[in-house]
C-alpha cells in the first residue's frame, strides 16, 4: 500500500505546484468533468485547419459550460446537461443538429442520463421534434415513473414538460445527407464501405460530471448510425450500455452501438470489480507477495481498457469517458481520435482530438 | 475446499439414486431449463382450483416444449423460443396473446434474447401486428446488424423475415382490456391502485437453457404494464437488464420494469464477483482462516439475491429465473408468487407458483 500511497502523493504535489488560484491544496478536486464528441477514424491528414480548430473551440464551450455550472456549486446534472445541449446545438456533432439520417431520410435521436447518488435514470430514442433530446431524457427521469420512452410517444411526453419542439428540418445539414446519400449508393451496390463512411455512424457526445456535492452524473445523445433502418436503437439511450453512474463512477459511451450493448459497456465499467485479491489458495501457494492494491481511478481505468478490448474482440470499436468517484477522469478508445475534454476545480484542463495528444 | 466438494458429492449420490432412467451417473445435468410467467401478489386464496390448475399445465407444456428440443440435442436458442412461443400464446400471460394494454388501448410488445457463448443478442421493442415477438427479437440477432429494433419497422422488419403476422385484435383479451378500463378509471381519479391492479403490471414470461453442446440461452416477452404511455419500453427488451446470457450464466427477469434498468439486473448477476476473498491485508489480519468457495450457482444464487434486494430497496419488486453453466437453476423473487418451473436431463422437475413450494 506504502507504493500506491507515495505515487498519489507525488501527483497531488504536481497539482499543488500548478496555477491553481482559487483551490485549497487537495489531492482531489472539488468538481470535474469530462465530455466526448465521438469516437471514430479521426487523422490529422483529413482534417483541415479550421475544422480543428472549430471542434477545439466547440469543445472548449461545452467544458466552460459545464465548470460554470460547477465551479457555483451547481448539480452535475446540471452541468452534465448544460454541456450536452451546447454540443446538440452544433452541427459538428452526430446529436441534435447535425444527426445523421436514417435510411428514410429522416433524424431519429436517442438520449440518456443517469446520476449516481440516486440510481435515477431516464432516456428516449426516436425522437424527431424535440430540439435537445438530453433535456428529454431528464425530463423522463425527473417527471416521469419510466426510465425509457419511445417514438412519437417521447416527442409527446417533452411537449407536455414544455420542452422545445423543432421542425424537422431544424435537425438538417447537407453533410450528413450527403453522408446518407453515399451510404445507399453503397449498400444498393453491395459495395463496401469505406472507413469515412463508416465514421459517420460516430459523432456521439456525452459528458460525466462530479459535483462538490459529491455527485457524479452522466449522460449522452447521439442520432445513431447513418441509413439506420427498422427503428434501431443503439447503446446511447440505453442505461448500461451507453451511459451508466453509481456512487463510484459515471460513463458516457461511443461507438458501435450494439457491440456496447452486448456488452453492457457503461456497466461493466462502473461495476467490475478488478481491485480482487488472488482467491486465498493462489495467495498460499505464492508465498510471501507484495500487492499493491489499485486506487479508484487506476481500477476504473483498468476496467474500461478491459471494456474496450472486449468491444474489440467482437469487431467493434469506439471510446468511452469517465469520472471516479474523486474526480479522475478515464479515457479509453481504440480509434485513432475521439473529440474530449475535461476540467477540473484545480485547474486541470485539457481538449484534445486525436490518440497521440495527452 | 474440501468442504464443498463433499457437499457437491453428497447432492450427486442423492440425484442418481432417483430415478433416471435416460442418464449415466454424473453431479452435472447434461441440458438444463428453466421458466417463468411473471412474478407478483400470486395468492391461495385469490386463484381458483382451474385457474391454479391451468397455470400449471401451460408452464408443463411450456417445459416439455423445451425439454424435447434439448434431449435431442437441439440447442437452448431452440429450447428457449419454443418454450416461450406457447407461453406468448397463451392468455394467461402477459406476452403475444393475452398482453396488457397501453393507455391508448393498443398491445405493444417487447422480447429479447440472447446466447452466452458468442454473446449475440437480439430485441425488439413496441411490436403490434408480429404474433411471437420473442422470434422476431431472435430474427434481429441472426439476421440483422443490429441488436434493439422498435415499432413499426420491427414489425416491418419481422414481415420481410417471413415471420407470421396477426391483426392487431389477435392479442385483446377481454381481462386485461377490462383491467386498463380499471386502471385509467383509477388515474383519472387520482386514486391509489390496489395491488390487483399493480400486478396487472406483471406477467412478462422468460426461459433459460443450457444445451448438450454446453452452451446457455435465455429470453423474455412481454406486454409491459397496463395503461403504458409515451412509448414507455420496460426492462424485457433491454439486453442486460431483464435479459443476460453468458458463459457463466444466463438470466430472464420479471418486475417492475425501470428499477430492472436502473440496476442492469441481468448483467450483473451475470458478472458480479462474490467468490473474491478478502483483500490480501484483511486476510494477514486474520490470521489462519477457512475460506470455503462458493460454487458457480451458490455464487449466482447470491448475487440474484443481492439483486432482488437492491430491486427493493428502489421500491421495486419482482424476480428472476436463471442457470449455472452447470445447468442448476437459479430464483429469486420478492413477491408472494412466481409463475415457474425447471427441468434437467437427470430428470429434476418442477412447476410451481406459490413462494412457499420448493
């Protein structure tokens, strides 16, 4: 234990000796928070300058968004929300405005949140009028004796809580039309899709929050996959597999879909338990051996590399975001970029795109 | 250890001294299934010799339904839907025929399945015209990239892959049409619902097999809750909550449906770790102690417990079926009855309704 002990407390040192004007010195932060923008085949080479930059900058305005919230002492729900709408509200992201298009050519939109104190959790998929499909899902939560409403049904419920209801078209951008009009050409030709293609399914956003309450939220919305067909639903509204939260951690998925459902991502993560010692047998036979038991954050880590491997081995991929609950944020994806950022009281901030950035 | 492994030999010689004409001599069955036809306030006093007597003879068929697939080395997939394709015709249930009715009055119907080897899943949500949700939700999982469809494209969905289609009439029962017309006369006035009327909630069927091939399935089906509103989906379509299989376990479950998904019921009595010993220090501290292990069902058997009981400290209430991947059969259920019945290649059998039968 002495081992583990001593790294935290070169850690909390480093933090200490940063630019944290308005923190008392901790090792663990008051509030924190971590977003996502999807997961996917995202390369330097295909990105131009001011795309980079735009996707920095929106990321930058959901972090802010949500630390404002936080840094008053508001709820991570609140916060959580507050990030998520922002990211809804801009067409550089696969939720809200900006989905992408199903097979018949209209935007289906799923969304979920959970907090983790409570276990309360809401979510609705199918969506097609209501402007901020996160609000919906809170609204299920708050408002609501179910945990997931559907379709027409859950545009219905919103209306009634007073939520923001669009035209249709609100949902439009001519690129991930364009994006479902390629997809068609594709599958009618029995063609193979390329890797771009195939990344318009990401674009999925989520965020989990801690608030100095000590609550961690979490949530996320997407509009699925491109050309998708038959009512799918993903992982995203779906409580374990594309958002989950406890007492112990908050996670917000990314990536194909059913894969994360298969394996209830979001609740592996915040459940397993990979702090076991040896069964007392295996111990006996090794003799005397020094374990070093693994602090929160390195146990959920551990865990949503295990996740996303696992997602792996069934021909999956995608990411997933994180809190512990002290506040740590985790990171785990297997594409060559997923669009996050986090923040924390001490000051600890950072945005980035691709695998290679901190 | 030794301990344990006596127990276990001990059950073995008591098994093969019964009498089991078609088995070798062996502690382990070699196929294994178990059902279910809802949890709730199942009393004596409130059932009728007939209607006790015709509960019984449908979970019977339903088992043997199963058991003949199995003890012809058909798969638990097989073994699975061809139990809980009767128990969806019979309107004793709630699933298929004799499915409770929304607020609007319609049937909206909800299955899942899924096979613990590979880990492939299938479900459907909001279903209206197709007879045997529980073959549609395994059509999505063998023929289609995804893992959830929901309303008209499923059925749309289920037509293109040949699956029979009724009017929607098919599925109006005169009691539970009768029980909607209670249920929004009570909310419409406000009043508080007997727990008659809370159980009209209940009734979703499931089954669980293990095959020769040693290979765990499970399923569920249901018509949700009476007067269901908003495109409400339950926990039974939901992979991980009401329905898990994997190569340790596989699980269906039966209750109030949002508490089921708030908890990823299914998943983590699948995955939960309650063989771990003590951590290495408490263990030191303790000096020399007997660990005795549990075994892969005294393991389950807990954690459905565990379950059940978190189930209830969220003011839910229910059950859930399951095997061991050593074929032993798993229940627990906070209600006065459960609607059950198991059977093994050594010839255990059982039918029963009330908690207090064995």
């Amino acid at each position: 234990m002495s081992l583990l002990i001593a790294l935290t407390l070169a850690t909390a040192a480093a933090t200490d000796a940063a630019d944290h004007h308005d923190e008392a010195p901790t090792s663990e932060p008051r509030w924190s928070i971590v977003i996502h923008g999807g997961a996917g085949t995202i390369l330097r080479e295909n990105m131009s300058a001011e795309k980079d930059a735009e996707i920095r900058a929106a990321l930058d305005a959901a972090l802010r968004a949500g630390e404002a919230v936080l840094r008053d002492g508001g709820s991570s729900m609140d916060a959580v929300t507050a990030a998520i709408t922002l990211l809804e509200d801009d067409p550089n992201f696969n939720a809200g405005r900006g989905a992408v298009f199903t097979w018949e050519g209209t935007n289906s939109l799923d969304a979920s949140i959970m907090r983790g104190d409570t276990l309360e959790a809401g979510a609705v998929a199918g969506l097609s009028t209501t402007r901020h499909p996160i609000l919906a899902a809170r609204a299920v939560m708050e408002d609501s004796p179910h945990v997931l409403l559907s379709g027409e049904g859950a545009d219905t419920f919103a209306t009634q809580k007073g939520l923001e209801q669009v035209d249709p078209a609100y949902f439009y951008t001519q690129e991930r039309h364009d994006a479902l009009i390629r997809y068609k050409a594709h599958v009618e030709a029995q063609e193979q899709l390329s890797q771009l293609d195939i990344d318009h399914k990401f674009g999925t956003v989520g965020a989990v929050a801690l608030d100095v309450h000590g609550v961690i939220s979490a949530g996320t919305s997407t509009g699925g996959m491109t050309g998708k067909r038959w009512g799918r639903i993903g992982d995203s509204p779906i409580i374990g597999a594309g958002t989950y939260a406890n007492d112990r951690c908050g996670i917000s998925a990314t990536g194909t879909g059913e894969k994360f459902i298969r394996l209830s991502v979001a609740h592996a993560i915040c459940t397993m338990d990979v702090s076991a010692t040896p069964p007392a047998e295996e111990l006996a036979k090794r003799g005397t051996t020094l374990i070093i038991p693994l602090a929160p954050h390195q146990q959920l880590q551990r865990a949503a590399d295990h996740l996303i491997a696992r997602v792996g081995e069934l021909d999956g991929s995608g990411g997933v975001i994180g809190l512990s609950s002290t506040g740590a944020p985790i990171y785990s994806f297997d594409t060559p970029g997923m669009y996050r950022g986090h923040s924390t009281s001490q000051g600890w901030r950072a945005v980035a795109i691709y695998k290679d950035e901190e």
